[in-house]
C-alpha cells in the first residue's frame, strides 16, 4: 500500500521491494519521504532473514531529486552542532542504505536527478532502462554537491567522469551509464521490470550465507575506498552554501527555467 509520505512498502519473502511513490511529482525526494525510507532501512537491518531489497520509482521516472518547492530539508533551527547534524540527514539516509545486510538492486527509468541519482549509486546493482537520463544539477543551483555525492560517484564510476557529470551538469545518457559501470545491466523500458526480476532470481539462488558474507565484505570495501572519508564535511558545505545569495539567485533561475521548459509549448 502506498504510504502517505510517498514511500510503497512490499514484502515478497526474502525480497522487500521500496518504491517511491510520488508519481505526480517525479518522485521528488523531501523531508517526509526521507523520514519513510528512514523507518523501512531501520526496519530492514533487523532482517537478516531478507536477502534482497529492490528500490524503484514509480511512473514516468525513478525520481527528479530534490523537491525545489518544498525544500527536501526541514527548516533547520537550534545552535551550530544541531543545524549542522539536521543538514546531513539524506547523507545519513545513503550511509544507511550503504549498511544495510541485504543486496540491494535499483530499477532505474527516466529521469534520475541529483540525490536520486546519489540514491542509486548507494546500491549495489543498477538495472537501467534505455530511456534513463541522470543529471547532477547541484552548481546550477549554486552550490555544491553533498550527501557525500563525489565520493561516492568517485567510488562507483572514477574520478574523470565524476569531474565531468558534476561540474557540467550535463544529461548523461543511459548508454553512457552502462559503459562506465554505472549501470551493470541496461535493457529496453519495456523490460525494465523483467530485468529487474532476472537480476532478484539470480541472487535468490545463490545460498544465503555466502550472499549475505560477499554484501558485507563489498559493502566494507566500498566504505573503505579512500574517496569516501572526504564526504566528513559536507554537511557544512551544504549549509554554507544555503546562506549565500549567489546559491538563492542561481536556484530561482533554474526552477524558473525547469517550469519554461516543461511547460507544453503554445501555437
């Protein structure tokens, strides 16, 4: 059943399936939905019994990221060590994921934007559909990318790509994401979910124990890797950078545009 924070929670034996379920927006990523992912992760490291957790978006897209309207933050109050620990919530939530002692496969389709595409490249597998366009808008929007967002790119696809889709913004198409291992599996959209379930059949047969040991070791290799200690302090590049007007101007000129360009084009 879908949640009202727009998170849908099904349980099919040793897979749990997370979908975001916001449709009618994207799937934009905001504080409520943050908070549901938080509750089913928590839920999912006392189930060892679980082997695999499939994360996919509902509708037209995985998810268009960061919810601009509403903000994917809460307003964020109190002194400098609590605004500081409230602005890495989502950072937080990818740790978590990253933790997390099942196998964890993500069904990707059309857009995958900035934290989503973080999302993503926190699991294990990615299955991308051939329509799939990741974009990492952050220094459009005036300000850096976070959430531990570099090093973890860093991680999954090296230093000179993660240079080039970050500091450009540019579309990255899904050819382009299965080249570089970003997506390991890339199939047409109409098989998407096929290849997803291909992908949860394949891990199901292989014996839990040694499953569950190789995802701890992957998952320690990944967290070791020597990129990942710099994301420490982007909690405070983050709130920095939210104070500055350059990051306001560059933010309503980018939400100003993004509504232009979907806007259906009259005469």
């Amino acid at each position: 059943m879908p949640d009202d924070a727009g998170l849908t929670v099904r349980d099919e034996e040793r897979v749990v399936h997370l979908t975001l379920s916001r449709p009618e927006k994207l799937n934009a990523l905001d504080d409520s939905l943050r908070q549901a992912l938080v509750a089913a992760l928590n839920e999912l490291e006392d189930r060892p019994e679980v082997a695999v957790v499939v994360l996919r978006g509902s509708g037209r897209a995985f998810s268009a990221g960061a919810d601009l309207r509403s903000t994917a933050y809460p307003p964020v109050e109190g002194d400098w060590a609590t605004r500081r620990h409230r602005t890495a919530t989502w950072q937080r939530v990818l740790e978590q994921l990253d933790r997390l002692p099942q196998v964890t496969v993500a069904g990707l389709h059309g857009h995958v934007v900035g934290g989503a595409a973080l999302l993503a490249a926190a699991c294990d597998l990615r299955v991308a559909a051939d329509d799939v366009v990741l974009r990492i808008p952050e220094l459009a929007l005036g300000i850096p990318l976070t959430w531990a967002g570099i090093p973890l790119l860093v991680r999954e696809v090296g230093l000179p790509l993660a240079r080039d889709w970050v500091m450009t913004c540019r579309a990255v198409p899904a050819e382009e994401l299965h080249r570089c291992g970003f997506a390991q599996r890339l199939v047409p959209r109409a098989g998407l979910d096929d290849a997803v379930q291909a992908c949860v059949a394949q891990l199901l047969a292989v014996p839990p124990g040694p499953l569950a040991m190789t995802r701890a070791m992957t998952s320690a290799l990944g967290r070791a890797h020597p990129a990942m200690v710099a994301g420490w302090g982007d909690a405070d590049h983050q709130q920095w950078a939210f104070t500055e007007e350059e990051h306001r101007e560059a933010a309503r000129a980018y939400v100003t545009g993004t509504m232009r360009a979907a806007r259906p084009s009259e005469g």
